[in-house]
C-alpha cells in the first residue's frame, strides 16, 4: 500500500483503475483489474470500504453486467504498467494471465517451444504459459513497485497495453480449479510425495491471516485419499486446557516435508527472500532493510506488514516443487 493517505487518494480516486485481491478460498495469490465506483470516506484506514466493479468478472451468466463489490482499501492497489518483458527464468516469481485474472506462481521450466511451465503454490496446479501471458511478481510496498519497473530502451512504460485474452489451458479450466493435481500434459506433471508416520514435516493452511506461513509438525497416520493425521510442534489444543498439542487432519496439498538445511549464511542481503519464525511458524517475506546488530526489517506481502526480525529466526526461503526443492531469484533490485 501506498506510505500516505495523500497518495491513496491519488491512486484509489473515483474512476481509478485498480487491481484488486481477494481473500475468499481458491482466489488468493490473484489479482483482477478493476475500476473504483465509490472511494472510502477516508483514506486514513487500511481497512475503510471502496465500492469497485471489475473489468473481466460478470454478476450475470450472459456475461452483461460487471461485478460490483465494497471490498477493503487494503485490497486494491494501482496496475502495475505492462512492460516489454521477452523472456523470464527457471525459479523465477512471475504472474500469470489466467481465468481472467493475474495468478502468482513461479517458473519451474523453460520449454522447448518457447512456453513456460509455471507451477501455482496454493491451488498446486503447474500449467504452460506464452511469454505474452507472464510477468515479473511484483509487490506494492509504500506507494513503490518491488522490484522497480523495468523500462524499454526507449524510455517508456507500455501502461495503454491491453489486457492479454485468457490463456488457454491445456485441460478444462473447470476441471483444473478443483483437480489441482491432475496430469496437465507430459511436460506439466505433478508428482505426489507420500508421507510416512513419524516423518517431520511443515503445515500450511487456507485460514484467513496465514497466507504464507508453515508449521512444524510430525505425521501419525496415513489416511485414506491422501490425507493424514498430523500432530504440530508448537500449536497447543484449545479444547484441552493448552495441555496437549494440537493434532488435525491434513490432505497431501497443505503438507511437504522440512526444508533442507541451508549453509547459515553471515548475513541476509536486502531483496533476500526469507521465512520468518514468528508465531509458532514459519512466514514467508522479503529483506526490506539491513539494520544493526544483526537485525532485520522483513515485509510480508500476504499481510501488508514490515516487522523486525534477529538473524537466529530467519532462514533462506524455499519452495516444494513437484518433489524438489527450488531456492527462488533473489528479488530483483529495490
């Protein structure tokens, strides 16, 4: 979000284009473009109310009247200019135009025909994209893009560029947003991993708040159709007086095992992407600042926070891809 209430108002005004977020199941980590029909009373709270209709989602099966919702503040942020970007990396964090919106995810092959495989950590779908259909992940920190914009060597941000038509998937898009580990061609395979009783592994979960975060656990049983009996490290049973640790039910999609460890690096570099110990888990978040005393400032895009971290409880963060772990780039330049 932007640093003043002076630069909302500039950016989220009446008749403002906007891309919006969504905290509602199977929708986060996307963006939808939009436009502000009412703007908050007042800008000076994140959580204030703004009126928006959306550019590509209907209200109506004949696809005649745009969708209107009163959503946070905290949930719009302007568009990012589209950029002459031709080509991008294995592990890099891209968006990717699908079902008409931007869905982060990150690059996991680059293909012989030219297409990017690109695997998405919350719905665990790995899909094929055009260079067309890809952008550089980007994160709207106080009123900045990060990393910053790339320009052409003419100087000038595309940001007339139309919004590309959605990608055409290589399977039902239906079938694919409730099949998340379907079998989407030969070069976008998705490979289970089976958990063994007694394996320690790390727990994500859907609830609003804990985007982004894993907790430590240790496996106890194996269940039927992928799902297992799983008992936390750290989390506690409400329902019995904080005595116990918290056991759950869990499907194969919100478990991976512990990342490996890193070599300890002496110090983290800002850009730096990084998972946070904080609040019994582990967060997932970028170095915004080097401090003293081997200190850091973290920013955590699924909550919009900035926090101060000690060296000790930060770690190099990794992603579970298809049985593999991948260290993502390093954000580029702030």
């Amino acid at each position: 979000m932007a640093s003043s209430s002076q630069d909302l108002s500039r950016y989220f005004k009446k008749g403002a284009e906007v891309e919006i977020s969504s905290d509602d199941e199977g929708f986060r980590g996307s963006w939808f473009a939009g436009t502000v029909v009412r703007p908050p009373k007042s800008f000076k709270n994140v959580s204030a109310k703004v009126l928006v209709e959306y550019k590509t989602l209907m209200q109506d099966e004949k696809g005649k009247r745009p969708l209107r919702e009163e959503l946070k503040l905290v949930q719009l942020r302007p568009p990012p200019p589209r950029e002459n970007r031709r080509s991008f990396k294995s592990s890099e964090d891209v968006d990717a135009y699908y079902n008409d919106g931007w869905w982060e995810g990150i690059v996991t092959e680059v293909l012989k025909n030219g297409e990017y495989s690109v695997f998405f950590r919350c719905s665990r779908e790995q899909l094929s994209f055009k260079a067309a259909d890809l952008r550089l992940h980007r994160e709207w920190v106080h009123g900045k893009w990060v990393p910053p914009l790339e320009r052409p060597s003419n100087g000038a941000v595309g940001a007339d560029e139309k919004v590309p038509p959605s990608t055409e998937a290589k399977a039902d898009n239906d079938n694919l947003r409730t099949q998340a580990l379907n079998h989407v061609g030969a070069d976008n395979e998705v490979i289970e991993h089976n958990f063994n009783p007694g394996e320690v592994v790390e727990v994500s979960t859907d609830e609003e708040g804990f985007e982004g975060s894993w907790f430590g656990a240790t496996v106890i049983e194996h269940l039927s159709k992928g799902r297992y009996l799983i008992e936390y490290h750290d989390l506690k049973d409400d329902d019995d007086d904080d005595s116990k640790l918290l056991r759950e039910e869990v499907d194969a999609n919100h478990l991976r095992p512990r990342p490996p460890d890193v070599a300890m690096l002496d110090r983290f570099g800002v850009r730096e992407q990084v998972d946070a110990f904080y609040n019994d888990g582990w967060w997932k978040g970028v170095v915004s600042k080097v401090l003293h005393n081997d200190k850091y400032s973290v920013y955590f895009e699924s909550t919009d926070e900035e926090m101060k971290f000690n060296h000790s409880k930060l770690r190099v963060h990794q992603e579970w891809i298809n049985s593999k772990w991948i260290v993502p780039h390093k954000v580029p330049h702030l």
